[in-house]
C-alpha cells in the first residue's frame, strides 16, 4: 500500500525515526530527571525489543495479512465488513472517529493489561525499567505486542475502518508512546493545556510510579479524555517528578537493564 506514493511502512518508519529523533534530542537538551542507570545497557536492551517487536509483527503479517491492523482493514474494506461499511460518513469524519475509538480501545487494553494476571505477567516487563525515557516507550515483551495486534485487528474488523484511518491511528500511537514517555521538562504554562487533550510526559510518567496507586492510573497513551472520564486521572505524584521511584519496587537492580532478564520475567514466580 503507498500513501501519496510513499510505500506505508516507509512512510511509519519515517514518522517513527523522526520523533524517535526529536524526542532523544529534547532529553539531553531539556532532561527532566537524572537518569539513575543511565543510557548504555538500557538503550540496548530497550531498542533491541524493537527489533524483536518489529520482527513479531512482519511474522504475523507473513502468516497472514488479517493478523496485523492495516491487513485487517484492507480485509474489511473489500468484504464490507465493519460499522463504517455501514454507516456512510465523509472521510474525514470516518477517520476522525475511527482513531478516537481504537484510541478508546487501547486505553482498554492497557487497564485490562493491569488488572488480569496473565497479562500483567508480559506487560510488566514494560514497568521494570528503572528509568522512563523515550526508549520506554518501546519496550514491549514480544509476546505482548503479538497479543497486543490481534486484539487491534478485533477491533478493525468490527469497524471496518477506511485504511488511511488505521495507518494515521499506528503512527500516532507510535509517537504518542514516544512523545509521553520522554525524559523531557516541558514547562507547566504548556503542560496544563497540552495535556487537557493529550497524554503528556508529566502526565504519563506518574503510571510508571513504584507507588501502587498512582502506578494505577493515568492509562492513556494518547488522548487523556479516558482517563478523566472513568476517574483513573492522578494529576501529580506525591513524591514530585524528581523524587519519585521510576519502575518495580521489587526490581530496582540491573536485571531490567538486561535483554535476557527482560525477556525470561515473564515467566519468573515473581
């Protein structure tokens, strides 16, 4: 599929590689926290979950196209499956209400990852890191991102959505994670606005709290309606951003900041 002649995953990774860019820059230029266990070993255990998580879904795609989002909606588009194969809305609309609802939808996903063990067992791996920075935000159990896909699809083919839609939701999920995971001081005149519709990095590091109510909360990863909406909104942590605990109170050691660690924690008893 090209969008405006740009082959999409080209178009994703360009997107992806820009605010990657522009993230790790504003975090050297304007930190927020001292990082306790620095970049090194982390960066290289985190960018290389990517790597598997990117290799996930390119299996699932190989397996079958159905099984990653944008196969889905090409999918639904040419049987007429889905809500919006139904309902004629302008494009624009369509689109629109398209991201809002899969936005929704991981919001959901996200509380469900908190509350049912067994998921919790893969997502916590993305919790372990002793620091929160802009690779934070892609540090996924492959196993998690495999589930994570198939549930998108579910959605995708109860709505049908155009696939222009679903591509523009990916990317903006993508650097949405990037964005409100970032090591960044925004100041607060542009943090109270930004953040009455979208997560922001102040907003989003309280969820990465060792403190168990406030490590529940603040579930959005892009828009931060949901959260005020179903009362999981924590507006600041009550250590402060810059004495709080980032991370597992059980696992404040080297172990997350290793590849093999991260990925076998799943599977440890505790």
């Amino acid at each position: 599929m090209t969008i405006a002649g740009i082959p999409e995953p080209v178009l994703r990774f360009s997107a992806f590689a820009g605010v990657f860019l522009v993230m790790a820059v504003l975090e050297l230029l304007i930190p927020k926290r001292e990082l306790s266990a620095g970049r090194g070993s982390r960066w290289l255990t985190n960018l290389s979950l990517v790597g598997l998580g990117i290799a996930t879904t390119r299996v699932l795609a190989i397996v079958a196209q159905p099984l990653v989002a944008v196969g889905a909606a090409m999918v639904a588009e040419a049987n007429g499956w889905g809500l919006f194969n139904l309902v004629a809305l302008p494009v624009g609309a369509e689109i629109v209400a398209a991201v809002i609802i899969l936005d929704f939808a991981v919001w959901l996903q996200h509380v469900a990852s908190h509350i049912i063990p067994v998921l919790w067992r893969f997502h916590r791996m993305h919790h372990a890191d002793v620091d929160i920075d802009v690779t934070t935000g892609l540090r996924f159990h492959p196993v998690e991102i495999a589930l994570s896909m198939v549930y998108k699809v579910v959605w995708v083919l109860l709505l049908g959505p155009a696939v222009i839609a679903v591509v523009i939701f990916e990317v903006v999920l993508n650097a949405s994670a990037m964005f409100n995971h970032a090591n960044v001081a925004l100041p607060a005149w542009l943090d109270r606005p930004l953040r009455l519709a979208v997560v922001t990095p102040d907003m989003h590091r309280v969820h990465h709290s060792t403190v168990q109510r406030e490590h529940d909360t603040n579930y959005g990863f892009n828009l931060s309606v949901w959260d005020r909406m179903f009362g999981t909104y924590t507006d600041q942590p009550a250590g402060g951003h810059l004495g709080m605990t980032i991370g597992l109170a059980q696992y404040q050691e080297a172990g997350p900041t290793r590849i093999g660690w991260s990925l076998l924690l799943p599977f440890r008893r505790k």
